[in-house]
C-alpha cells in the first residue's frame, strides 16, 4: 500500500477515473493543472509521467489540438479495465466459491523470478498455504491466468481449482493463509481518512466540482490498492466486526456523489 497518495499513483488513479473517457490523450498542462488541485506540483508530474511512459503505460501523442499530450498504452488500458472489476465491485461473495491453487517452481538460475512471481501472486490477492503453494478465491483465476501469461511467467506455475476439506476448519485455515489483521488495519486506515470525507459531503446540498474531483481521486488512489491487498473473501469465512464492507461502502456512496461532478472539473481544460 506504500505506492499510494504519491504523484505516480494519483496520475494512475486519475487516468481510470478520467483520462478513458476520451481515445485521446491529455495535454500536459492539463495534467499539471489537475494534479496541482490534488498537491501534486509541475515537477513531480512530469517526472512521474516520464516513469510511466519507460515502464509503457503511457505514450506519447499529439492532442487534437496539436499540443504535446500522453495517452494510455492499450496495456494500460487493459490493466485498468481489469481493475475496474475489482475496485467497483457490487460486494464480497454471499458464500464460499471454492479456490484456485497456484503451484510454482522456479529453476534457481532462474531464481529473480521467483522473487517476481510471488510479488506478483501477492499483488493479486493470493494467501500462503505452503511454500510454492498459494491459494485465492477461484473467482480470481481468469486474472491470474492472464497476468502469469502477460509477464511470461507461465511457464513455472500449474493452476488448480479445489475445495478446502480439512482438516482445520476453513476459517481457521483462511487465518493462517492471510494476515487478516494486516488487512484489517488496510480498511481501518481508509476509513479513519475517508469516512469523514463522506460525512462532510453528505452533510450538504450542493456539491462543487473542483471540491468533488479532488475528494474523489485521493478517495480512489486510497481504495484502488485494497482490493488487490484484500481477496474478499465471504463473511463467514472472516473475523466478527470485519471492516471490509463497511470500507467498500463509504467508497461506494463517494464514488456515487463524487465521480461524475468531478468530471465538470476535468472538462473545464479540455481540447
């Protein structure tokens, strides 16, 4: 979570909230002008853009207007509409859906990618069951298949799907394959930061579109993470009091007031 809140991050964020609604690019001083509202200054935006465009998320193209701009990469694209899946989801599953194991051996020539493939199974919300054995909801094995593909690491892992049969029960096994109070301490953090955000806003009428663009991309650059951190596992499956759903919530009822008056914001500098 330590990517979050810096100017990369919100750049990220602000491309898939904003920057997909058009096939075009977005003119540099319209970056500078929107990442300023969120406290992000010239130099950092262009130093952040110029690591997005070595890494292939961004690139480089002319606007309508003639005026450099960057666009998303149709990688970039395709990583943020599989994000979308996670961050809008509609909840956390209402049962137990089976799993998907992820088994992994990597020749010790080899052995950098071992160190990439299980960052990457982390990032993807996998929990540890075993050395070289990770395990996530099977809901998340279409993803998994294609990142593995996408950076080439097919190769070194099989993919199972199971259900758990014992010998502990599966709450108790789910324990030790998260660090549930990690977590937790993950939600408990967006919501000591947000939930008086959404308070504030549902305390009155109007809702001003500089304010609401701001308040929406730090909203989303905080939540977009968790949902990778966090598997979203069922409720009978997680501790009493878990403060998943009530994070997913106060993201939800921000994204609903915030995102589109947000967009007048974004609009106002448009070619």
């Amino acid at each position: 979570m330590a990517e979050q809140q810096t100017p990369r991050s919100l750049i990220v964020s602000f491309y898939g909230a904003y920057g997909r609604r058009t096939e075009g690019s977005v003119p540099v001083a319209e970056l500078i002008r929107l990442l300023a509202a969120v406290g992000v200054d010239a130099p950092a935006v262009r130093s952040s853009v110029s690591r997005l465009k070595r890494r292939g998320l961004l690139v480089p193209e002319r606007t309508g207007r003639g005026t450099a701009g960057y666009a998303l990469s149709g990688e970039a694209r395709r990583l943020l509409d599989d994000g979308d899946r996670r961050i809008y989801a509609a909840g956390p599953p209402a049962s137990e859906e089976g799993w998907v194991l992820a088994v992994f051996s990597v020749p010790e020539a080899e052995r950098s990618k071992r160190h990439v493939l299980r960052s990457q199974l982390a990032r993807l919300g996998f929990g540890t069951a075993a050395p070289g054995v990770w395990i996530a909801p099977a809901r998340l094995y279409e993803e998994t298949r294609h990142t593995l593909e996408r950076l080439g690491l097919d190769a070194y892992v099989d993919l199972f799907r199971g259900t758990h049969l014992g010998f502990a029960a599966t709450a108790d096994a789910v324990a030790r394959w998260w660090d549930l109070d990690a977590l937790a301490k993950l939600h408990l953090e967006f919501l000591h930061r947000h939930e008086p955000v959404l308070a504030a806003w549902e305390a009155r009428e109007d809702t001003p579109a500089e304010a609401a663009y701001r308040d929406y991309l730090m909203a989303l650059d905080s939540w977009r993470h968790l949902p990778y951190a966090d598997p979203v596992l069922p409720a009978e499956l997680l501790p009493g009091h878990w403060p998943g759903s009530r994070s997913a919530e106060v993201f939800g009822r921000l994204h609903a007031r915030l995102r589109d008056a947000g967009a007048a914001f974004v609009e106002l500098g448009a070619p």
